[in-house]
C-alpha cells in the first residue's frame, strides 16, 4: 500500500543535494563504518548497530529516516544501537549532527493530499533530484541553517487550539534515534523471594533478570536479540552523542508502541551524552528505561508526550535539563513522567536508600535496582495544558534541585498510589527542592499545598525545602500562556538570587551559582549554534 504524504518545501534543497550525495542505508551496520557530511544518509529501514561495529558521524552530517511505508510490518527509517554496537556522534556548536525525516514533496505547495510516494520500494534519491527544473525535494531541506518550523500552517502568533486547524504538523514523519546497553534495569519479577526473569512481550529468550525488549520494536517482527536491553554491567558505554539535534520523529509501530526521539534502554555510564536536543517529537523527548547514564546539556523542545520520562530503576545523574512545550494547546503533556520499576512492579516493596526498612518498603534482600536519578539545573516550561508538571509513580525516587518549573493546569507533583505513599514515607527523597514554582494550576501567587502536590504528605515535604513557591515570574518574559517566539530562557537574577542554592552532591555535576538550565548573567546560551532553539525560537 502506498503512504499519501507530502509536505511544505524549503528553498535550498537542490544546490545542497548537488554537494552531498544522498547514500541510502538499506542493510544492518555489521563492520565499522563511518558517515561524513560529504554525504546525506538515508534510514530506508530499521538499522541496526551490531556484532562489535561503531559507527561513526563526523560533524554536520545530517542522517534521515524514511516514514513508515503503510505497509505492516512497519519499518521507518530508525537507527538501533544495539548491545553490541557502539556510536561515536560528535558534531560541535557550529557544525551540529541532525537527524531528521526523508519526507519528500515534489511540488513544494505543503499539501500532504496530493503527493504519493513509495516508501515500500527503493527511491534513487539523486535521480529525483537531478533533472533539470526538478521542484522535488526533502521537506527538511536545509536542517543545519533553516530548520522546519513545527508544521505546515503553524502560527506562533496565535498560541491556543486554533494553531493546528486545518494544518498538518511536522511529527512522527519518521522513527528516531535507540541506544541500548548492557547496564542494569529493574524489569525483572519477583517470584517468592527471589527475582526471576519476565517474559515480557512474549519473547521467552530474555533469560536474565535484567533484560528487556525496547518499547518502540516489534518483538514479533525480530528473530535475534538486536531489540534486548539491560544487563548486569553499569558501567558499561554505548559511545558519544554530543552536538545532536533529533526532530520530527516518533512514528508508532503499533498501538501503544511508540519510538521516542531519544530511547535509552539500559545505557551506562561510561557514555557520553551532552548537547543533544529531540525537536518536534511524535511521542517523548527523552526515555530511559533503567540504566544508569549521566547527561548535560539537554532540550527537549516542542514535544507532543513527556519531555523527560523515566523507568525501570535510571540511577543517572542529569544537569542542565531544558524543556520547552509548545503555546497551540494541542501538544505536551509533562515535563517529567518518572517510574520507579517496570509495570509489573506496582505496589511492589521497595527498599529505601537509608537503609531504613519501612513496612512496605523492602526488598526482603532482593537487591532489586531502585529508581534514584538526581537532576540539578533543569528547566521545565509547560504549555499551560499538561495533567501535572511531574508525575511519580511506582515507587519513584529521585531529586531535582536547583531547578524552575513554570506552567502547569494542575499540581506541580502528582504522586498518587500506595507505592509513592511508602516511598514518600521511608524519607529518602525531597523530589523537588532548593527550587522555583510558578503559575502551577492556575496560582501566581504563594502556592497551597494543593497546589504543590496531590499527596499531601509530599507536598508538605517539597514546601519544607527551600523553596520558592509562586510569587513573581522567575522570566523576563515567558510564561506558560505567552507566544513561543524571542523566548529568553533564563531567569532573571532576583529570582535566582532568592533561592538557597543546594549544594552538588557529585563530582559530575558542575557548581553553577543559579537555579535553572542556563546562567543569567551570561548572553551567551549553551544552546547556541547547534539546536533548532537557537535557529527557530530564541531572542
């Protein structure tokens, strides 16, 4: 069957593909193998990294996936870096790496009625190109120096649910970027009083307690292990991704299996992950289930799902985390969805870190790997229209401190269930501290603890803490409800100057002087040069 898409053109696109050839990647990558920005590499399927290969991406090389082809099983262009496998990504702030789609549009008039292209058989991408007056292009024809605004008929100027009417919007218009490693994840069953290896998804092979199958395959469409996760190793590295701009992606392969711009399944700590930006994602920016990788420099911008969502038992650390939802009333749920275990675990005992064993908090000695990510200088503004700014369950714990939250419909913290009733109560966690909240349901002002949480006994944890609750706009300028265009990021130095700074509590992070994900007192932005922020929505 053939998929009827098309899509707005870009002016540019037929001098670039004359100076970068377009290399299409129809098979797994099996030897070391290295891409450069001479060329333009085409995803024609789901590729995978594998049997001791790295690949490496050289600066300003920019990497595009077909979307799916109509036909099930469904195949977008997707890069898999499997267990095996190793990735070495690392562009620089002015000759970024991108990721983007292989949509075509033979016209340039935007309209996605009247294209049809065949994604389910071989395109010569050169050749379409070639003749003379040819008007076909990419629809992403210049993502380095023009990169797509978030859809055809997208009106930054008129922020509501009228932005998208009528308009088709650049997402899932491919898969995306998964790293899988061999680090530990909590995915197992407890069986008795021992843990036991789950079938999960059916596949009867994941034969260790740490393994798993990525959301985001199909485990019936794959006969190896090329989609499996976790392991017993957490030191254990995939490779680099720094100077990385993933967009437009997210395409589900199924009901209730999506790929997120960046999946990391059981990544571990000896890899490197800065300066990487998921832009315009049909599902969540970033998802990591288990592991334990650290990460700087992170924007997730424009997101339909979670910014940020965590699962499985991440023990990583994170600094400098920047989310951005967009104002069109449509897209963006929280900024943080964060789980404690696997799904099968709720309400399960968990152990708490101090040590202290609470009725319902142990593990009975299981060792059972517990969620405990730590998040200083994170940034997270919503669009005024997600459910909570967090959301923890399944016995969540973790710490965000330094950070500003600002724009959310209901409670900064939604914590139902009895397992975050245990964890909140073995007190090994502030989840939100030293901290800015403002205009969280709807208040301004001084925040209630209603406000702060749906668990009370949370939310009179997270107000003991140092925080700066309501009050004045941490920004110059941005708030939840204004338009998404000339967005200052930082807050302004009242503001950060009125928080009791926590000081770092590992030689990862950096000592920073302020709340939030960017400096106040400088003009320069980490962000600058490399990320679709700079390009399309900065001042």
């Amino acid at each position: 069957m053939k998929k009827i898409i098309s899509s707005t053109c870009l002016a540019g696109l037929i001098a670039a593909s004359a100076s970068a050839a377009v290399i299409e990647v129809t098979s797994d990558i099996t030897t070391n193998t290295s891409w450069t920005s001479a060329n333009q590499y085409v995803l024609t399927d789901i590729i995978y990294v594998k049997n001791g290969a790295t690949l490496t991406i050289g600066p300003g090389t920019i990497i595009r996936g077909e979307p799916e082809d109509g036909s099930a099983p469904y195949t977008p262009g997707t890069l898999v870096i499997t267990r095996s496998g190793q990735i070495d990504a690392e562009g620089t702030p002015s000759d970024p790496i991108v990721f983007t789609t292989a949509l075509l549009d033979s016209d340039g008039d935007g309209q996605y009625s009247d294209e049809s292209f065949d994604y389910n058989n071989a395109i010569d991408y050169d050749a379409l190109f070639a003749p003379p007056g040819s008007t076909i292009t990419f629809i992403d024809a210049d993502p380095i120096g023009a990169p797509l605004d978030p859809g055809f008929g997208y009106l930054s100027a008129t922020p509501g649910s009228s932005a998208h009417v009528g308009a088709d919007e650049y997402r899932g218009l491919w898969g995306g970027l998964i790293v899988l490693g061999n680090a530990p994840t909590n995915i197992m069953d407890v069986s008795g009083d021992k843990l036991v290896a789950t079938n999960k998804s059916g596949r009867a092979d994941l034969d260790d307690i740490f393994e798993g199958f990525i959301e985001g395959l199909d485990p019936n469409d794959i006969g190896s292990n090329d989609g499996v996760y976790g392991g017993s190793n957490p030191n254990d590295s995939s490779g680099t991704i720094k100077y990385v701009s993933i967009r437009h992606g997210g395409v589900n392969i199924a009901a209730d299996n999506e790929i997120n711009g960046l999946t990391m399944g059981g990544v571990g700590f000896g890899t490197l992950i800065e300066y990487v930006e998921v832009y315009c994602n049909k599902d969540d920016g970033f998802e990591w289930f288990g592991g334990t990788a650290n990460s700087r420099y992170l924007i997730s911008l424009y997101n339909n799902d979670d910014s940020f969502d965590i699962d499985e038992g991440f023990t990583g650390l994170g600094q400098f985390w920047f989310s951005l939802q967009i104002d069109d009333g449509t897209n963006g749920d929280h900024g943080g969805e964060h789980d404690g275990t696997n799904g099968s675990f709720d309400n399960a005992d968990v152990a708490s870190l101090n040590g202290t064993v609470i009725a319902g908090t142990g593990d009975a000695g299981l060792g059972l790997p517990i969620a405990y990510p730590t998040i200083y200088n994170a940034t997270y503004v919503g669009a005024g229209t997600s459910e909570q700014m967090l959301k923890f369950e399944d016995s969540f714990g973790g710490n965000y401190y330094n950070s500003v939250f600002v724009g959310a419909e209901q409670q900064l913290v939604n914590a139902s269930g009895t397992d975050m009733d245990d964890r909140i109560a073995a007190e090994d966690c502030a989840f939100v501290s030293n901290s800015i909240a403002y205009d969280i349901n709807g208040t301004t002002g001084v925040l209630a603890n209603a406000d702060i949480s749906d668990n009370a006994a949370l939310a009179t944890i997270i107000a003991a803490n140092d925080n700066v609750l309501g009050g004045t706009n941490p920004f110059a300028t941005l708030t939840s409800a204004s338009v998404r265009t000339n967005v200052d990021p930082r807050v302004t130095s009242a503001a950060s100057s009125a928080v009791t700074l926590a000081p770092v509590s590992s030689t990862y992070f950096i000592p920073a002087g302020y709340v939030g994900a960017f400096n106040p007192l400088q003009s320069a932005l980490w962000s600058d040069g490399w990320s679709v922020f700079d390009a399309n929505v900065a001042q």
